[in-house]
C-alpha cells in the first residue's frame, strides 16, 4: 500500500449491512414503524388462529363444544333482542321523524 492511498479499509469496503436494531430512520416514510409493527401483530394473531384451527382439526370432540357454545350464546342473543323488543319498523316513528328515516333533535 502506497502512501499516496489514504483510505482505510473500512472505507473501501462500502456499507455494511446493517442488523435489524442498527437501522436509522433516514430514508422511511412517517408512520413506517407503526405499520410494521402492525404487521407484525397481524401475523401473530394468524398464527394464533392457526393454532386453533389445528386443535379443531386435530381434536373432533372440541369441534362439538365450540359449537354448543355458539348455539347456546346466539340463542340467548336472539331472546336477549326479543325481550327488548328491537322492532324499528314505522310504529316507532315519532313527530320528530318525518318518514324518510332521519330523526330531527332541536338543539337550543
């Protein structure tokens, strides 16, 4: 190496690769780490739903439960919304409504 060549190695060599905790926030959009930190949570949570599939799959008798649990808990919805009487038909209309769906509220 001659003297006239006053660069060092590290300088020649170019960029390093850079680990995923080194990155600097030059060059990324405004909100990238958000989003990919709801990629992430994402492809945790369809992870997660995989493990579940699997275990329905894998065991038939869990498959029976789950849905003796969701027949007992839309059942009770449907008397819960029977009881309440959520009929929104035309009988409900009051002076305010003028028949076209859209309640008027005075406001002082």
């Amino acid at each position: 190496m001659s003297d006239d060549d006053s660069t060092d190695d590290t300088e020649r060599a170019g960029p390093q690769e850079e680990g995923p905790g080194d990155r600097s926030d030059q060059g990324r959009p405004p909100g990238f780490d958000a989003l990919q930190a709801a990629a992430r949570e994402a492809i945790d949570a369809t992870r997660a739903l995989l493990d579940v599939a699997e275990a329905l799959v894998n065991d038939p008798e869990m498959v029976e439960r789950f849905g003796s649990v969701v027949r007992a808990a839309t059942g009770a919805a449907a008397r819960a919304a029977r009881a309440a009487g959520t009929d929104r038909g035309p009988a409900n209309d009051g002076p305010d409504d003028d028949g076209d769906g859209v309640q008027r509220i005075p406001v002082s």
